[in-house]
C-alpha cells in the first residue's frame, strides 16, 4: 500500500512539474518575437517524413 502512494505521489509530482501548456501564436506574433530575440533556438521535433515536407531554411 505505501509503495502505492508513493508511486502515485511521484506520478502527480512529475507530471505536474514536467508537462507544459502550448500556446498558439500567430505567423506574425512568432516573427516579432523572433526578431526581437537574439539568442534563439528552436527545436523541431517531427519525423523525417513531416521535416521533409517543410522546414525552415537552413534547418
């Protein structure tokens, strides 16, 4: 039973702590932010078959 508590402790710890909320953005709202940021990285996460059918010049 405690290791079952535990566990469910830990899950509702990670999971609050780690997960995010996405906020979409405009084209335009993402370029401004962009442009005005110096330091930037952006990370694309889709398969090879979605980068291929479009990406970011020089990505």
């Amino acid at each position: 039973m405690k290791n079952i508590l535990l566990t469910t402790a830990f899950s509702f710890i990670f999971i609050t702590t780690f997960s995010q909320v996405v906020h979409p953005m405009k084209v335009d709202d993402f370029e401004k932010k962009m442009s005005a940021t110096k330091e930037k990285t952006i990370l694309d996460v889709r398969t090879p078959e979605e980068f291929v059918e479009g990406h970011l010049p020089g990505a």
